[in-house]
C-alpha cells in the first residue's frame, strides 16, 4: 500500500530536515531541494513526498552502504 502524500508547512518542514528557515531558502535558491507549493498569500509547504526524496538523497551520500 503507497503512502499518503500531504502537505508539510514550512516551520515543520524545516523541523524535519534539521535546519532554519533561511538554510532552507538557501537550499531551494540553490536549486538543492524542491521549491515550495504557495497555498495562500504568505503560505507555502513543501509536499511529504519531496521531503523524504531529499533526505533518502542525503542519507545515500552519507552513509552509502545503508
């Protein structure tokens, strides 16, 4: 069974990945994660799906043999 995908607000987004907002910027200004979804006129998220690419990216260049 797949699992769902939903939106992650960007506070806990960048709660996830372990990082403040401005790395986050940064990240996606570099072209390095995913830009966000705006969901209003000052909201945006970043799909659940895209985080965990991200960080199973990371986690390939880490720690190669896992």
């Amino acid at each position: 069974m797949e699992k769902p995908d939903f939106v992650v607000r960007k506070k806990e987004t960048c709660r996830m990945l372990g990082v403040c907002s401005e790395t986050l910027r940064q990240w996606v200004k570099k072209g390095e994660f995913p830009p966000p979804i705006q969901l209003g006129a000052r909201a945006v998220g970043w799909m659940q799906s895209d985080i965990d690419a991200f960080l199973e990216r990371r986690r390939q260049v880490s720690r190669p043999k896992l």
